[in-house]
C-alpha cells in the first residue's frame, strides 16, 4: 500500500521533484520491494487509464514541458532571482544540482 499511495505525489510533481527520487533511492537502498512493486504497478494502471482517455497524452505532456522550459520566468525562487539577475539558462537547470546534492548527502 505505501508504495501504491506514492503515486499521490505525481499529482504535483513540481512540489515533488526533488523528493520522489529521494524516496525511490532509499526504498532501493533498503529492499524494499514490495513498495517498489506497488508504486510500478500504480504507476501501469495511471499510464494504462490515460492511454484508454487519451492516446496523445504523451505529445501533449512533451509539449507542455517543452514550453514550461523554454520561457524564463520571474519567481520568489533562487531560480526567479537568478532569471532577474539575467542567468535564464542557469536557474532553469537550479534542480537538477540541488537533487545531486540532496543524493549525495
């Protein structure tokens, strides 16, 4: 079952981006299997019910990040400020280097 509700925290997953790899590292690093499976398997039926509503959804959503990554944007984030200061390319990518450090520590 706590592998299954994982697939809640896809909801939003700007508010989990950093937090679900985190998550699925340390159900890995402690075998626990059962939650993995069960998260796989939440995460088959979601695909599965939205290939049956929709059989494009992969193109829309490629689309959507597509455009959410092409448009620099004034935010109350390190990312915003670093957007104001005229560092679009750095901010966009700000994520990726504050989940290695997250990984790592």
């Amino acid at each position: 079952m706590a592998g299954f509700s994982l697939i809640l925290t896809l909801v939003k997953p700007h508010l989990v981006i950093l937090t679900l790899p985190i998550m699925m590292f340390r159900l890995l690093w402690y075998k626990r299997w059962l939650a993995l499976a069960g998260f796989g398997l939440a995460s088959f039926l979601v695909c599965l019910v939205l290939f049956i509503l929709n059989d494009r959804w992969i193109v829309s959503f490629l689309k959507v990040i597509q455009s959410g990554l092409s448009t620099s944007r004034l935010t109350p984030s390190l990312a915003g400020v670093l957007v104001y200061l005229g560092r679009e390319g750095i901010g966009k990518w700000f994520w990726l280097f504050g989940l290695m450090v997250l990984l790592i520590y």
